[in-house]
C-alpha cells in the first residue's frame, strides 16, 4: 500500500490505493460506449500528495491562487522522477536538450485549501500531439478524519514539446509517449489550434 506523504507519486484510481486500473464499463448495444473507449476512459491518473505549507497561504488563510499552478508542475516533476528515476528530467532537459513550456494553462477553483491540509494531486493526459501535450489536473482536499476528500481546483497546461537548443517545436519523444501512453484519457481535447497560434514554441502541434 503506498504510503501518502510529500513526494509521494503512485498512480491509483481516485488516488487510493496501487496503481490499479478500474474495471471498465460494459453496457448493452444500444447506447453503449465502445470497450475500447470505456477502457481508456478508466485509466487510473497518476496520483501525488504533498502537505500544503505557510508558505503556499495568503493573508486570507487559503492557499494563494497562483500555488495551484505550483502544485500542478509538482506533480508532473513526480511523474517522471517515480517513472523514470531522479535525475530523469534533469537530463531531459541538460542532456538531451528537450523541453516542456506551457503555452497555455487554466484552472477552476472550487473549495479552498488551507495551511496543515494536505493537497492531492491528480495527473492524466487529455492529449498526445506530434509536437505537445495537454496535461489535466484535480486537487484534491485529502481526506482527514471525519471530513471528506473534497475537489479543490482542476484545470490543464498545453506544453509544447520543444528542442531547447534552438527553441522550436520539435517531435515528442517516443520513451516520452511510453511514458505517458497509460494517463491519456478520453475527454474532450484542445483543438490544434491553440498551439498553432504560438509562435513562441515554434509552430506545436
């Protein structure tokens, strides 16, 4: 059973448990959804937990806007050091040369954490493109005691994949679509078009 503590990374359904995948749904001829998509639709996510400190706090006692964004990048760091080993990303993007900017991120907040919650992390893939990738995110509240996990924020970072040397867009890896190949899900995408309208990563797709 993986042990819920700060850079603690496990992928697990609803963030409970091992990395274990839901049974996906079966449903009769009519109106059924495609074994195939209901399989995909039940990926488990990538799960990190992480306690929310003083510093992540505003005058207000909630956790400040701005440190969702924060949490989000902690976890994708995670997932490559669990997957991939510690020193993963570092060569990535020291050695290899290949990097992630956002070039569009968004979040909808709906309950506020506090200094001592803890802060639960929920990583998928809504979208593999050629040349970047849409990462979704869910915080949750975790639960404690009698009070329930709660939903805190979700949202989503379009990364393009970059060559950092020249800066441009460039092809994403294919240990990077292994990596990542069991977090895609099925929901709704962002069209192609938010990447091709930046020209600061070179043209993503």
């Amino acid at each position: 059973m993986a042990r819920r503590g700060e850079g603690q990374g496990t992928s697990a359904e609803g963030g409970e448990g091992k990395g274990q995948e839901a049974e996906p749904s079966r449903t009769g001829p009519r109106g059924s959804t495609p074994p195939e998509r209901a399989e995909m639709s039940a990926r488990a996510p990538f799960v990190y937990a992480t306690p929310v400190r003083f510093a992540d706090v505003d005058h207000a006692g909630i956790v400040y806007y701005p440190r969702f964004f924060h949490f989000f990048h902690l976890a994708f760091e995670e997932l490559f050091r669990v997957r991939m080993g510690p020193r993963a990303y570092v060569d990535l993007l020291d050695r290899d040369r290949v990097g992630f900017p956002a070039v569009r991120a968004e979040c909808d907040y709906v309950s506020p954490l506090r200094f001592g919650d803890t802060a639960e992390v929920e990583l998928t893939v809504a979208r593999l493109g050629a040349k970047s990738i849409t990462f979704r995110y869910r915080i949750f509240r975790a639960a404690d005691g009698e009070t329930p996990r709660r939903l805190a924020a979700s949202g989503q970072t379009v990364c393009a994949v970059v060559d950092l040397t020249r800066f441009r867009a460039t092809p994403l890896p294919q240990r990077i679509q292994d990596l990542l190949a069991d977090l895609v899900s099925s929901d709704p995408q962002v069209p192609d078009a938010t990447l091709a309208s930046t020209g600061g990563a070179g043209g993503a797709e």
